[in-house]
C-alpha cells in the first residue's frame, strides 16, 4: 500500500488535487473579508458569494468538457499540466482584484483551469496501477485532496485574504515541478487510435450509455451540496436558526477532515468488499441520514460544539469521493475514460448552479424557510443519487484494457 503512495504519477495526481481543492475552497473561507474589501456590504455577501459561485462552475462545466477531450487527444500527462497551470495563475490574479467584475473574471478562469485536474489525473493513475491496486490509488488521491481544503482553512485563518491567494498560485507552479519523470499513460498510448474515436461526446450521449453518464452524474452530488451549500454557507444557516459565533473556517476543516477520513475508510472498505457500489449506497444512505439529524439538531438551538460535531458526521459520509472517482473512470473505455471522467466531475460539482437559484426560487417565490428549502432540495438530491447509483455498472473486477465503439451495438 506504501509503495502506491509513493508511487509519482500518484503524488502527481493526488498533490494536484490537493491544490485543486485549495483553491476550490479558499473562496469559502475568505469571502467575507475579500468582498468586503472591494465594498460589498455585509447584508449582500450571502447573495454575490452565491453569484461568484455561480460563475465558477460555469468556468468548471465548459472546462470539464474542454479538458476532457483534450486528454482523450492529446494525453492525461498534457491535461494534467495544463490544468495546474491554469488555474494557478488564475488564483494568483485573484489576489490582485480590486471590484466585482475582475473577480467574477478570475473565478471563472479558475473554474475553467481547476476542471482538469482531477479526470486527467485519476485516468492517470488507474490506467498505470494494476487491476487489484486501483481502489487503493484512487483513495490516496481523493485524501490528498481532501486535506488541501483543510490547508485553505487554516491558511485563511492566519494570512490575509489576498496573500492567501497568491500561496494558492504559487503551490500550482512548484507543483509542475513533480512533472519530470512522470510517463504518460501505457494503456492510453496503445489504445487504436484508428478503430475507436477518442473523447467523441456522441460515444458518452448514445442511448447505450446515457443512462449510465448521467446516473454517475447524479450519483456524486450529495458530495457538492454538503460542501458547496451546506458547508459554504454554515454561517447564514446557524444564524437563521438564531445561532451565532459559528466561523466558515472551523466548519470546514470539521468537514475536509472528516471527509478524508470518509475517503479513506470508504476505499478500504471497497476494497475489503470488493465493490463499489455497495460501498456507495452505504454512504450515500447515511448522508441523507445525517443531512436530516443536522436540520432536527438546529432547532434546539444547540451548543456550537454539537453543531460542529454534526458536520464532522455530515464529512464522514460524504466522504466517498475517492470510491465516486474511481468508479466512474472504470465506467467508460480508454477513448473516452477522460471525457467521461473530468465532464461527470465537473457537472457534478456545478450542480451547484441549479441548485442555488432552486433554493432561492424555494425561498423567495413559494416563501419556504431556508431549512425547509434545503431539506426539500436535499430529498430530491437522494432520490436523484440513487437513481443514478442504479445505472453505473460494478467495476471492481473489470481490466481497463477496453475502448467503446463508434457507434454501439442497438
């Protein structure tokens, strides 16, 4: 197990994601102090924190798809690189912002970049570990990126916000320096080329495969609206339940180290299993379990230890990232492994931007509570994740030696 850890193309991967998901995250921890800096006003910065979040997904949804072909093109290796690069001079400028539109600007910029990351790096690992061990490379991975959340929040807490965001910049530049003696993909470079198109959306969207693409689209969700809704916006949730004191930074390092712990025992147990699935409807069932005990314990008005107690339960169980990862990758063949891969990912992750305007449609429109929103909006998240769980195949057993056709079988 040691040796996949220090295996480089798994330090590559996982350090990438480690970066990926500091930046991911640093715009929760210093919103408040970054927007209030360029002049919005404390009763505003619920709704524009909403809205930059907004344009970042929009930046990781076109980028998913960008990234995703390219590295069924060109390389896992070439999308990897040019993914970190990206979005690490895109966090740099941010620190340099100085009013709301160049803000939006580099938040999309750095949506764009950060959406190649993690498909070109997992496709990477899995397609050089072998069969038995690809569980294992894939959880190191998700918990080292897990871990850079937690890194954003501390760093948050001692640094000011515009410093914060140049060490974001500056992790991904030495970052490229792992790069040396990395090899790209040995199954990626013999795939034929001539006899199966690579990165071909119409592959992903044909009726054979439909079902399962956005089924392992919906199977990862759970994982945004607890760290994208849920988490993000700790603060204005506790207040709206008359609890204050409650700091975005301490919750989110409850939940990232809660989460990397989920990340590790959720693959351990895969592997103990062998399954994924099985793995996946366990943990996918408890979240739901303890999204519902979080909004029950919010109406006693609780002590803050047991508020940020619940989100460390609540991290536990959406920690099944490094198993979502891995099981999607092993859903689609070679030539579209990365397409699949970076385009599930970021849709997932950019369920965001439907579910935020849901939320305040739910609030403002039907006039429902904030807890009765997002209760409401969580129930349909499940149902949509365990519909979705049902259409991904088991992949534990399966070799990655294997492309899909043109143009499927009817």
């Amino acid at each position: 197990m040691f040796r996949i850890l220090f295996n480089r193309v798994v330090l590559l991967a996982g350090l990438g994601f480690f970066v990926d998901v500091f930046d991911l995250f640093l715009f929760s921890v210093v919103r408040r102090p970054s927007l209030a800096s360029i002049g919005i006003t404390p009763e505003k910065m619920g709704e524009v924190g909403e809205q930059l979040l907004a344009t970042q997904m929009w930046g990781m949804l076109l980028g998913g798809f960008l990234w995703g072909i390219l590295g069924d093109k060109r390389g896992r290796l070439t999308v990897l690189l040019g993914s970190i690069l990206t979005y690490s001079i895109a966090t740099a400028a941010n620190g340099l912002v100085t009013d709301l539109s160049a803000y939006h600007l580099c938040r999309f910029l750095a949506g764009l970049g950060l959406a190649g990351e993690l498909g070109a790096g997992i496709s990477l690992v899995l397609e050089q570990l072998e069969d038995n061990q690809r569980g294992i490379g894939g959880f190191f991975v998700a918990t080292l990126g897990a871990l850079g959340a937690v890194v954003a929040a501390l760093l948050g807490d001692f640094l000011p916000w515009e410093t914060t965001y140049f060490v974001g910049g500056a992790l991904g530049i030495v970052l490229l320096l792992f790069r040396f003696g990395v090899k790209e993909s040995a199954i990626y470079q013999t795939q034929e080329s001539h006899s199966h198109e690579r990165g071909a959306l119409k592959i992903l969207f044909h009726k054979s495969n439909r079902k399962k693409y956005f089924g392992s689209v919906l199977a990862g969700v759970p994982i945004w609206f607890s760290a994208g809704l849920l988490v993000g916006f700790l603060p204005e949730i506790t207040q709206f339940h008359g609890l204050n004191g409650i700091k975005v930074t301490t919750g989110l390092i409850c939940f990232q180290a809660a989460f990397s712990v989920g990340d590790m025992t959720s693959g351990l147990l895969s592997q103990r299993l062998k399954s994924r699935k099985m793995v996946l409807k366990r943990y996918i069932l408890g979240w739901l379990l303890t999204v519902l005990a979080f909004f029950l314990l919010l109406q006693f008005q609780p002590p803050l230890f047991w508020v940020y107690t619940s989100v460390v339960v609540l991290g536990l169980f959406s920690g099944y990232m490094a198993v979502f990862v891995t099981c999607v990758a092993e859903q689609f063949g070679t030539n579209v492994r990365n397409t699949a891969s970076s385009s599930i990912i970021n849709l997932m992750r950019g369920s965001v931007v439907i579910m935020v305007p849901l939320h305040l449609f739910l609030q403002h429109q039907l006039h429902l509570p904030l807890s009765g929103s997002l209760l409401l909006i969580a129930g349909l998240v499940f149902a949509s994740a365990w519909w979705g769980l049902k259409q991904m195949d088991e992949t534990f057993h399966i070799s990655l030696r294997f492309t899909h056709r043109s143009k499927p079988n009817n």
